[in-house]
C-alpha cells in the first residue's frame, strides 16, 4: 500500500496543542473529550465538512454489557458471562487482553462521559445478542441507544453535523426509529399511536421552517449530536475541510501531524501524541480488493470520505494494518438505485423488512441460501460463501403484493406508499407472477416456483426446517410485532404481483486496521508501542475480531477505546 511518509520535523510550528484528534466521529470524539476532561489541550481535524463520521449516519446502538443500566432495565450481567460470550463468538480473533480491556473499561466509560459530557444512552430492555443461544448470550440489557437529541441546541453548528442516511428520514427529513414507524403505520388504528404521529410531524413542520431538516435527532445523529455539543461546550476546536497530510516524527516519536487548511500545509505539535480515527478504509479500492472477499465491489454505506488516510498514516509511521480476521468488514446486505442523474443511492437491509413475515431471499439459481432473518452481517458472509459454488451477487429479496404494501422492501416505504418510480427505474422488479418475475431476473421459472411452493408449506407449518427463519430469539425480535402465538418471522409468498429487489454484499464499515494495545496504543512491527501514536474507531483493528456479536459492537469500542486513549494520553509524560 502506498501513502503518505513521516516527514522531518519543521523550522517552526504553526501551532501547538497536547492531542490531535485526526477524525470527528465517535472515537475521536471521545478520545478529544477525555483528553480535554483531564486537563489537556486538544484539537479534532476532520477531512470532510461535516461532524460526525459514520456515527452520524448510523443506528446508533451502543454494546457495553455489565452496566447498571442494563441491571435497571432488568437484565443483570456479569463481566464474567460477557467474557464467556465474547469467546464463544469472538474465539481467538481477538486476544483476552483486549476483550478484557474493553469489558472492564465499557461501564466506566460510560459513567464518565454522562458524568462529564451531554452524552446520555439508555439501555434496551428486550434487544438479544445476535447468537442469543450461545453460553453467556443477553436477551437485552447490553445495546443501549442514546436518548433523543434537539438539535437546536447546536445552534449554528446544527448545519455542520452530517446529516442521517435519507432512509432513516420520512417525509424528507424527518428522523425516525423503530418504535416511531411502527406508531405512523397505526394511526389511523391506535389513539396512541395518533398522538405519537402526530407530535412527530408537528415538531418536523417547525423544524422546516427555519431549518434544512427536523431538529429531533434519533439513533447515530443523536449520539454524534450529544458528543459534538460536548465538544462545542469544552471549547475543543474543530477544523473541517483539514485533511490529514504526514505524521511528524523524531527520535521514534509522532510529536505532531501536517494537515491541509485553507489552502495551505499546517504543521501541529502533539506534545502527547496524535489519535488516529478516520474511519478504516471502506472507500479505499486498493485495500477493499487486498482485505475483502471477491468480488469487493464498491458498496459501502460508510461516508465516501473514509478512504483509509488513518492506516497509511500509521502504516508510514512503522504500523501494522492486521488483515487476518474472521472478516475485514462488518458485512451488510445492500440494494442500489441509480438515479437519472448518476446519483447512486445505497440502502442498507439491516433489521426492518428481512425478519418479517412473508420475504425470501433468493441466489442466482433461484434456491434459498440463508435464515433471512439473521443478523446483516451473517447474511452478507452466506452471500460469499452461497457465490462460491452459485452466482449469488447479486441476490434476490421477494415478496408478494401483500408484503409490499404492509412492510415495504428496500427504498420502498411501507403502508402502501408509491413506488412506481422504482418500478420504472429498475430497483423494484414486479412481476404478474412468479414466472414473469424469475424471466426478469434472469432465474429458472421451475427453480423459484419451487423454492417459493416450499417456503409456504413451512410457513404454514410455522416452522422453517431448512433454514430456521424465525428459529431464535433474535430473529423473532425483529419479525411482526403483532403475532404474539405461533412464528412472527414466517408467512406466505402467494398473491400476485410479485416483487424483488437485488441485493450486493456491501458492508456498514471495516473491521481490519491498526494493530493496538489495551490502551489504543499504536503497535510496530516488533509489537511495541509507537510513542505518540494511538488509534480508536474503525482505524483501530476490531476488538471483535471481524466478528458480529450484537448490535453496537463497533460504537461500543469506539467510546471505549477512545476514552481509554485519552486517560492514557493524560498521564503520559
């Protein structure tokens, strides 16, 4: 891999500080705060124009087991179950010492930052681990989500905060979550539910009138929000538009960093080192197709600014970049649409549509491959290991016309909203029947009559003996909320039209990065620390190991990581 050197240290520095920051997402955000708690100067620098990262347009969900919180919201826990879950799911991709680190520090963290900062979260009272029958797994408890956020609060910094993906927007630009959509589905149903909406679109039509979006924040816009407004209130400069340039390093020691401001090189003195949170290396061709399974491909939903500038920096300051993990990214199912314009609009198929009753998931050969309704990142590997022996990129996500109109797929919205855009634009296949939708994409007629003829014999079974969908707590989570006896997760694919969207193996962010320590301390090549030089977020190798145990596990490290980089950067000389 190519990328920047170190450079020989400057006449002069344009300024000096304690820490940099090289990234305004969680980690670093988090990193910066801490540092700053402790009595340090910092700065952040970000490459984009935006705060936030890949925090701001993510779910938001925090994994933090053995909190008081999730003790509250009935689910006691010990270190000592979510060290045994962690090595049934994690196993020996990741080293005890850095599982232990992070499941020691997570709760302390947590009560440091709500002590110190804006951020607030709240621990989910029924959320199951992603393999909820594994030894040591939690029926909830241990995701947390951070409380909603007004984003008036910011001020005129409300304009610089990334805005969510569009597909965790309605009515364009209003925030919702799972609950909230469950509540605009029923309003004409449920008086509750009436109300619910109805405080939602009020407050949105407010918003419009003086801002470019609506001002109540939800999942990963709240979090980044809360840390941002921390930040703001700490007095931690922020410089956007300031990409990262070269490490500056003496005697074996990162003392500062060259970024790009304004049109000109800055030089900065770290006088106790530099973070490096930049968000790995989703949008770096380069490494996608050295670290990935084949194809790569180009599908992300990560900002198109995370290109891997955080690992080259490390790598020219003596860094190792580990690739040997379960998996180098956090793999995720997703459909694209091209619009007119060239515009390409990815959307992520996450937890909504793919639990539900009456959806299958399809490979070239018109035959199922996987448990639609396991977790984004166990559906994206059985898309590489089904296109080992069968064309399975991309694959097929159908439906019937009574799925559609009640759930949705992909970019359509469901309670029977319009989708003949989509139709039309080719993201929406629809057929008159089964055939005449197997013709279109290109699928055996016979093969697909016959796997769909299956799947409702299961369903009317209530049991799927072939892939178990369904079959788990975790999986009936997310299946129709309204089926209280019986399998919430399975239903019948049977009246006509029917529809499909395909679907890339795409991935929500990357797992592979700069080896650390427990202290997010930069390791060499001979496994010592590089002085200076720490790295937290997805820059840092996953603590998980490439692995997927539960929702939050990437924001989960990044607090932590980043609030252990800061402690140790305060009290290092």
């Amino acid at each position: 891999m190519s990328g920047p050197a170190t450079d020989a240290l400057p006449a002069t520095f344009d300024l000096e500080t304690d820490v940099i920051c090289v990234g305004a997402g969680a980690g670093g955000m988090s990193a910066a705060l801490t540092a700053s708690i402790e009595g340090l100067a910092a700065i952040i620098v970000e490459k984009t124009d935006k705060v936030g990262g890949s925090t701001a347009i993510s779910g938001g969900a925090v994994w933090i087991p053995n909190t008081d919180r999730g003790t509250a919201a009935g689910h006691p826990d010990t270190l000592e179950r979510a060290k045994l879950y962690l090595d049934r799911i994690v196993g020996n991709w990741s080293s005890d010492a850095m599982k232990l680190a992070y499941l020691e520090a997570g709760p302390k963290m947590l009560d440091y930052l709500e002590r110190h900062t804006a951020l607030r979260l709240a621990a989910r009272a029924y959320s199951p681990d992603y393999y909820p029958d594994t030894e040591g797994a939690s029926l909830g408890g241990r995701s947390m989500d951070p409380l909603a956020f007004d984003g008036r609060q910011l001020g005129a910094h409300f304009a610089t905060l990334r805005d969510p993906l569009p597909e965790f927007t309605v009515l364009g630009g209003m925030m919702v979550t799972m609950t909230d959509v469950y509540h605009l589905l029923g309003v004409t149903r449920s008086l509750a539910s009436w109300k619910h909406g109805m405080r939602l679109v009020a407050r949105y039509a407010a918003d419009r009138l003086r801002h470019h979006r609506g001002t109540r924040l939800v999942l990963g816009n709240a979090l980044a929000a809360r840390l941002y407004k921390s930040v703001l209130d700490r007095g931690i400069p922020v410089w956007l538009d300031s990409p990262a340039q070269r490490l500056l390093v003496e005697g074996g020691r990162v003392v500062g960093l060259v970024v790009a401001r304004e049109g000109r090189e800055v030089a900065i003195r770290a006088r106790r080192g530099v973070v490096l949170a930049t968000g790995g290396f989703p949008h770096d061709p380069e490494r996608r197709a050295a670290l990935l399974p084949h194809p790569a491909g180009p599908w992300s939903m990560a900002p198109a600014g995370n290109t891997g500038d955080g690992l080259r920096l490390g790598e020219a300051a003596g860094a190792v970049v580990r690739g040997a993990n379960a998996a180098n990214v956090f793999h995720a199912p997703i459909s694209i649409l091209t619009k007119p314009d060239g515009t390409v609009v990815r959307y992520p198929h996450l937890v909504w549509e793919r639990a539900k009753p009456g959806l299958i998931a399809v490979n070239g050969a018109g035959r199922r491959f996987v448990n639609e309704s396991t977790s984004y990142h166990e559906f994206g590997l059985a898309m590489h290991e089904s296109h080992r022996s069968v064309p399975s990129i991309p694959v097929f996500l159908i439906c019937d016309a009574v799925f559609l109109r009640r759930w949705g797929l992909g970019l359509v919205l469901p309670g029977g909203r319009p989708f003949r855009k989509l139709v039309k634009a080719g993201y929406l296949v629809e057929g008159r029947t089964l055939d005449d939708l197997a013709r279109q994409l290109g699928l055996d007629g016979a093969a697909l009559a016959e796997t769909v003829a299956s799947f409702n014999r299961s369903a009317r079974e209530g049991r799927d003996a072939a892939f178990g969908k369904g079959g788990d707590a975790y999986n009936r989570y997310l299946g129709d909320p309204t089926i209280k006896d019986g399998n919430p997760c399975l239903g019948t694919v049977e009246t006509a039209p029917f529809y499909a969207v395909r679907v890339y193996p795409g991935d929500i962010g990357t797992a592979g990065g700069v080896v650390t320590d427990e202290n997010a301390r930069v390791l060499d090549r001979d496994g010592g620390p590089i002085p200076g030089l720490y790295a937290v977020g997805n820059d840092m190798n996953s603590v998980m190991g490439g692995t997927y145990p539960g929702p939050g596990i990437t924001l989960g490290p990044a607090l932590t990581f980043g609030w252990l980089a800061g402690l140790h950067l305060a009290r290092s000389p």
